[in-house]
C-alpha cells in the first residue's frame, strides 16, 4: 500500500514510553502511519490541522487538561476527525462520559494488536469500535427504555441494529448478522439517526444510555 493511501494516525498521550511504543507499532504495520504523537491538548489543538490525521488516538487520564476535555474541544473544532479513547479506564461514567462528548469509539491499551489495527480501520470506515469489556459495561446500562418519546419509535428491527453498533460491529458485520443486505442496514441506520435526533453511531449509543438513566 502506498503512502498515501494509509491511514493517517494521530496520538494524544502524555506517557512518551508509550507513544513513541505505539508510534512505532503502527508505523510497523502495513496501511497505517503515525503523523504526529502529542503530549497535550494544546499541542494536539495547535497541530492538528497541519497534519492532517484521519483517526486520533486519544488518552484520557493526562495533566493539566483530561483526555475528555480534550475531546471536546477537539470535537468542536474538527467535528469530522475521527477520535477513538485508548485508555486503561474501563469504568462506566467516562466511557459514557467519551460518548457524550463526541468519542467514535473505546478501546482499552491493553487491546491485542491486531485488535487495534482493526478498530482503527473500523473507526475510520465509520464505524464504532468498542472493547469486548467496554462494549458488555455499555450494554449492562443499555435497556429498551419504553417511556421515553424517541426511543420508544424505534422499531424491533432497529433495535437489533442499534444493538449491534453497541457491541462495535461494522455494517457489514451487522449485515452479515442479520442476514440482510448492506444497503438495508444503512437504511435502518438512518431511522434510528433520525428518529433519535443524532447523526453519528456513537452519539445514538450515548442517547439511548442518556435515555435510560434520565427515566
């Protein structure tokens, strides 16, 4: 694969040890490139626009300003750079907390290679990768909420694909899963987009949760 067609990565992380590790693994495998590692949001937020990542890896426990508050400014000024958390944290209230600010997706450091390497094309291809623990505390919260206006439209057959966004898969994944084409689960993909009034995958996760615990 050429230069130019790997997937431009960005990390956020004050660990050096760490990103000069991470850099080096992705800059190792075939289809990927570290185009910057940063130490802080201020050094992200001054940068980000010169090199032009497609994903940013994005740490959450860091000095002076924390991943999710990095997040949301980051998401503010570049809403359409995709931005996975890359964290030890597995606890519910900041994976929750990255989804209402604007995270695509939640992945634990201690992910397998190879685990990564396919949330970051999965992130970038639109998609929504979680961790298998991050992905079963989310559905732990995540219940059909029968009082609540939005949600409750939701048909059985959106239900079913917004179930599998929770658990990350891709929409070809969720095709191949429910014996449907892919063409089909974009279509319910718009339903649920429009009936819960949001416009990503990740934000109609966060909605759903938000749904739940303001019952």
């Amino acid at each position: 694969m050429e230069d130019h067609q790997d997937i431009q990565i960005a990390i956020l992380d004050d660990d050096k040890d760490y990103r000069d590790l991470l850099s080096g693994l992705l800059n190792k495998s075939r289809g990927f490139r570290c185009v910057a590692a940063y130490k802080s949001g201020d050094e992200a937020l001054s940068n980000i626009e010169t090199d032009s990542p497609d994903v940013l890896l994005l740490d959450i426990e860091m000095p002076v300003r924390s991943g999710i508050e990095c997040l949301k400014s980051i998401k503010f000024n570049y809403p359409t750079l995709k931005v996975v958390m890359l964290t030890v944290y597995s606890d519910s209230d900041k994976i929750f907390e990255s989804l209402r600010g604007g995270a695509d997706g939640y992945l634990m450091k201690k992910s397998p290679k190879e685990r990564l390497l396919e949330s970051i094309r999965d992130a970038y291809g639109g998609g929504a990768p979680f961790s298998g623990e991050v992905a079963k505390k989310v559905l732990q919260y995540f219940q059909r909420p029968s009082d609540q206006a939005e949600v409750s439209t939701l048909s059985e057959r959106e239900w079913d694909v917004l179930n599998e966004l929770i658990e990350g898969h891709s929409t070809k994944t969720i095709a191949e899963k429910l014996f449907v084409s892919t063409h089909t689960i974009r279509f319910h993909l718009h339903n649920i987009y429009v009936k819960l009034h949001v416009s990503s995958r990740a934000e109609a996760v966060a909605k759903a949760y938000k749904s739940k615990i303001n019952r």
